[in-house]
C-alpha cells in the first residue's frame, strides 16, 4: 500500500470551520462529490439493486413484523411508512414462501432490538434442584 495523505488537525479544523461559515463553499464541495460518486457508479458493474440479495424471512422474523402491525405495545412511537411497508412485505413473503430484500429483513430486525420486546430475551428458566 501507497502512502495516502491525510489532513493535519489544524487543517481538518479550518475545513470543517469553512464549510458551516461559507455555504456556497459547502454547497460545492457536495456538488463535487456527489458527481464524483455518480461517475463511479456509472462505470461500475456492481448492481446497487440488488446488493446484500434476498432472502426468505424467518418465522421469528413473521412474529415480530405481525406484532410491530398490531401495535398494541407501542403506544408513542407510531411506525413510519418504511417500516410498516418492511413489516407488510417480511409477513407476505414469508406466507407465500418467497424472498424479499434485504433491507426489509434489517427493517424488522432493527425494530425488534429497540422494542424491548423480544422474543428472544424472555426465555423461561426451569428450575432444575427438586
């Protein structure tokens, strides 16, 4: 591997200091950077569609979207559309035995680890001294 520079910290400050005062400044750095990102993807063959694949949802994965659409534990926080459209899809999916992407499954997965209401988590213990 080649040597890559990196800004000093002073000089990471004084770019980070330009780009909140000067918004034109800002406006075209992104500008660059976008269109510098968009030639990279036009002449790559990796297809964005389809990256990560799909999959099959679990039957877990079922349960969890089927609770997140019932809503009956959460009250304040109301699913956007994102996620209900991922809960919908990861229930249908799995119903008709066909996969869905990815992001849908990670959809559904996040929700689950921030609901606090796993399946998962409440394991029952037996008492095994008699």
């Amino acid at each position: 591997m080649g040597y890559k520079w990196k800004p000093s910290k002073s000089q990471a400050k004084e770019f980070a200091q330009k780009m909140n005062n000067d918004s034109e400044f800002a406006d075209a750095w992104r500008e660059r950077k976008a269109q510098k990102a968009e030639k990279n993807r036009a002449k790559s063959e990796f297809d964005y569609h389809t990256a990560g694949g799909e999959y099959i949802p679990t039957e877990h994965q079922r349960r969890e979207a089927l609770k997140f659409l019932c809503g009956d534990f959460m009250d304040e926080n109301a699913l956007t559309d994102l996620q209900k459209n991922a809960c919908e899809m990861v229930v249908s999916c799995y119903d008709m035995g066909i996969k869905v992407h990815h992001d849908q499954i990670h959809i559904v997965n996040e929700l689950t680890r921030n609901s606090g209401f796993n399946l998962i988590k409440t394991k029952t213990k037996f008492n095994l001294t008699k």
